[in-house]
C-alpha cells in the first residue's frame, strides 16, 4: 500500500486524452494511498516515472477552464504536502509563424504563461494585456535546459516511447496514433471558416494549394515531433481567430494557445507541456488531439526522469524556494 507522502511530483492534466496518455507511459502504476483529505473531489492516478512517485490528476469534464484549474491544483496540494514539483500537460492551439516553425503534434513547453484576459478594457481603446503570471520552479527550469542540451546531441525517442505505449495498451493505437501526415494542413490567415457552417474545410474552405502555408516537409536531422520552448497564452476563451493568433505571437511571442495555465501559475507553479493540436484558427481539426496528448506526454516523461529525486522534499511549493523563478 502506497503513502501520500511519498508522491513528490503532481501532473495535472487538462482533458481525459491527456490523463490517458501519460498513464500510459507510467513505468509503474500504484493503488490509491489509504488516506487522502476528505474534501478532496479530484480523480487521482498514482504511479512512477523511473524512480519518481507521481500523482496524476484530471480536470472535470466539461469544465477545463482556468478556475477548475486552480480548485484541481489547490486539492492535490493539500492532500500530498511532499508534492514540490508540479506539470500540467495538455493540448492546445499552436501559433505557427515565420520564426517559429510549429507543426500538429509538436510539443509546446513554457517558460512563462501570459494570462491575455488579465487585462484593461478602456473606452475606445483595445484591450490591453497586463498579465504576466509566475514562472516555474526552478529545478524544473535546469532540467527543461538540460534535456534541450541533450535533444540537441541526440534527438528525442518520442516515436520509440510512443510505439511502445501503445504496446503496452494497444486500445489506445486507434485514437492516438498519428494522423496521416497529410490531415496536418495550414490555411492563409485570411481564409476563415465562418462560424455555424457544419461543413468540412475540405469543402468549405476548399483545397487549393494556394490556401495554404507552403511548408517544407521535416528532414531526417529535424526533431519530428520538434520541440519549442516559450510563452503560451492561456485564458478563458477559445482562440478561433487567426488574426488575433499572428498579433499575439509576433508582439508578445506566443507559441500557443489554451485555458488553463493561467488559473495554476500563481498557486501551483508549474511547467506546462502542450501538445499542438490546431493552430488556433477557425478552421476545426479534430483528428490530432490524442497524438498530441501523446507527445506532451512523451516529452513530460523524459522531463520527469531528469529532475533530480528528492529524499525528504524539504521545499515544496510556495516554500521560499518556488521564488526562485527563472528562465531558461
Ligand atoms: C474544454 O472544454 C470544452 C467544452 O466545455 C471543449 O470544447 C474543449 O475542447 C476543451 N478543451 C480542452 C483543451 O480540453
Ligand atoms: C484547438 O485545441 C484546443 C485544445 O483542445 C481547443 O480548446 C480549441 O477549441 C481548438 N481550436 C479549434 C479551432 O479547434
């Protein structure tokens, strides 16, 4: 029988997709510890990633915004006190742009979230941003640097990870697996997919090549999936809009878009790891969503077996340590 104080890192993951995935690569999986806080509604998974003991917990259906986001973050820390390093792993909009050559299925990690609806409205004038919200902890930053230093020598393993996940669990291979390469299409920020039309891009929008971003396909040196490192946009609102996309990733660097960071960064510090499932415009496309899952959490892994392991997790969250923000 497992203790609660022996969990030490929490993920949280935004949407059941993403819970599956990383449980999927869980190298162990416990029984639920005996005591937990009554009071606590979160649905947990308990496990390990190496040595490291995890506890996985998921966002209510229905109901994956920033404040739901906060509750799940406030009950996992009240019920594991040795908790110190937290994730939150999740899917979300990408913000593909000259600079930053972002694919479906990629792999979006933070360094900083950038609440954009923490904000000013003044009259007849747009709204103004103000929110910029806490980075992560530290020992989370060094070991992000450190797995990028060896990505960089040795490329990742995320399609070896992912075949034997599914190994492991083969009912996951249909929903999860990756898409054919041709789904992964980016359409001219000015071709819009008008609101309450039911119909397919392909028949909407049309296929024209012309519609879209003339991208090069990935070489074998590339990262494929690629990871990015930077700021992600979270907020309580969908980004459909691809103007408003290529505004916020040129003026304020967003890589990506989604709805739940902003609710966790002052109360939770955490990285976040975002698997690229759209690209945050109005043209809907369903079929990444469990490869992206899968790849955040391939990449949470590699992440969790680099942070050093902690006897008696003597700074836990909102100790003094966690002030120590840094970027990386
Ligand atoms: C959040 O929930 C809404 C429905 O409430 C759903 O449409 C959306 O896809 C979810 N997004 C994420 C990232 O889970
Ligand atoms: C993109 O994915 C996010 C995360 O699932 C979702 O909340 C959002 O609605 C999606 N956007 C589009 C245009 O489908």
């Amino acid at each position: 029988m497992s203790d609660r104080n022996m969990y030490t890192i929490g993920c949280i993951c935004a949407i059941s997709a993403g819970l599956a995935a990383t449980t999927a690569f869980l190298d162990k999986i416990h029984e639920e510890p005996e005591y937990i806080l009554k009071g606590d509604s979160n649905h947990y998974t308990f496990g390990q990633f190496g040595k490291h003991h995890v506890v996985l917990a998921v966002l209510p259906k229905g109901d994956n915004g920033t404040a739901s986001a906060a509750a799940v973050a406030t009950n996992l820390r009240r019920s594991f006190p040795n908790v110190w390093v937290g994730l939150m792993i999740g899917i979300g909009g990408g913000a593909p742009s000259r600079k930053h050559d972002i694919r479906l299925g990629d792999v979006v990690v933070s360094d900083s979230v950038f609440g954009y609806d923490f904000g000013i409205t003044t009259q007849d004038q747009p709204f103004r941003t103000t929110g910029s919200l806490n980075k992560p902890p530290l020992a989370l930053g060094t070991a992000v640097s450190g797995l990028k230093a060896h990505y960089e020598m040795r490329g990742h393993e995320f399609q070896d990870a992912i075949k034997s996940a599914f190994t492991k669990n083969p009912r996951l291979r249909k929903k999860y697996q990756r898409p054919d390469q041709c789904s992964d299409k980016l359409y001219n920020s000015d071709i819009v997919h008008p609101d309450g039309v039911d119909m397919s891009c392909a028949s909407h929008c049309g296929m024209d090549p012309s519609f879209f971003v003339a991208r090069s396909p990935r070489t074998t040196d590339d990262d494929d999936p690629a990871i990015h490192y930077g700021r992600i946009a979270s907020a309580n609102q969908r980004m459909k809009d691809a103007s408003i996309r290529d505004r916020l990733s040129k003026e304020e660097d967003v890589l990506c878009f989604e709805m739940q960071a902003a609710g966790l960064m002052n109360s939770f510090p955490c990285l976040i790891v975002q698997g690229i499932c759209n690209y945050s415009d109005s043209h809907a496309n369903k079929d990444w969503k469990g490869y992206a899952a899968m790849t955040a959490a391939a990449y949470a892994k590699d992440l969790i077996l680099r942070i050093r392991e902690r006897k008696n997790a003597e700074n836990k969250i909102g100790d003094s340590n966690s002030g120590q923000f840094i970027a990386f």
